[in-house]
C-alpha cells in the first residue's frame, strides 16, 4: 500500500505553511513521513506549491482539477498513482500514532474507504481511500460539492469503532491538527 500526505491547504490562518511547523524540534511532515516511510511502499505529497516540499526527495502531486479542498488532492492522487488504494492523512497531524496506523490497515479488506472513529466522528483524513472512489470524488468536485462528509454519507465507509481508536490511542492524539497560529502556540506551550 501506498501513502499520501496532504499538503495542499491554503494555509489562510496560518502564517507560513503548518506542515513546515515545528513540534519537538522536527517539522510536522518531516515526522510524518519518517512514520510513513516505516508502513507503505511509496510516500506521496498531494501539493500546488511543490517548492516548499522538494527538500524531502519524494514524488510530488498537484491537483488535477480547480477546486480546492482535500477531495480534490485524494481524487489527483487515486488518477495520478493508479494505485488501488491510498493511505490518506492531512499534513499538520503532529502526533500520529502507529497503533491507530496499523488498525486502520489491519481493517482495509477492499472496501471504499476506512475511516476510525473519534469522538462520536468518522476522521476523514486518517483512512484509506480505495480507488473504487474516483468517480463518486470527481462528480462531487465537479458539483462544488467539497465537503468530505458529503461523500462520506454517500460511499457508507467502513468505520473503526471509537473503543478499538481509543484502545491504540485513549487520548486521540493522532486527531490533533494544527489550523490556526493560536493552536499551534498552545500546542508548543503544552507538550
């Protein structure tokens, strides 16, 4: 199985790109590709602003179409790859935890996506994402229709109960994400 790592948010409450943010004196992507380059073949970066990411030597991938959002990063990457599935997780998870990782990949038996279960919530960018859903992904860009959780009711993933997520992860850090300057600051301040 491969991996991608979304990086293309436009970053608008964030000063410079939260991906490049450090945590325990390492950038937050650089940790996630070190845990990565541990479980998957190939580690992608989904991204439109490949410069900032040529320092980590992996295959870059922009999107294949205008609409902005995580959508259209995972549909560029599903056309662009031609794998049959993807591992998928936004680029601003400080915290990951490689139980959660392997419960995910344990559940993934060819269904359209597995997603856990956190706080009563699918998590929609820390799953797989088969390649079964390209289409279902383009006709929803197309429409404008960018909200994950649209297509999430649509395709009916497979969900990780929240008492397996919580037995690898009891505090859920692998959910905590960075959007704005004010959480990364408490986040520092905090660990």
């Amino acid at each position: 199985m491969d991996a991608l790592i979304l990086a293309g948010g436009e970053n608008s409450r964030f000063l410079s790109h939260k991906a490049l943010a450090e945590v325990r004196g390492k950038r937050i992507i650089e940790t996630t590709v070190e845990l990565f380059q541990k479980y998957f073949n190939k580690v992608y970066i989904s991204t439109n602003t490949p410069e900032i990411f040529f320092y980590l030597g992996l295959p870059m991938i922009g999107d294949l179409m205008q609409q902005k959002g995580p959508m259209t990063g995972m549909y560029s990457a599903l056309v662009s790859t031609g794998a049959t599935e993807l591992f998928i997780a936004a680029c601003d998870m400080p915290f990951i935890q490689a139980g959660v990782l392997e419960l995910i990949m344990k559940n993934f038996q060819g269904q359209h996506a597995v997603l856990p279960i956190f706080e009563g919530r699918p998590q929609p960018l820390f799953g797989v994402y088969s390649n079964s859903l390209q289409e279902a992904m383009k006709e929803h860009i197309m429409r404008n229709r960018k909200a994950m959780w649209d297509l999430l009711q649509e395709i009916q993933p497979a969900l990780i109960p929240e008492d397996e997520v919580r037995a690898a992860d009891p505090e859920g850090k692998t959910f905590i994400n960075i959007n704005t300057l004010e959480e990364y600051r408490n986040l520092v301040v905090h660990i």
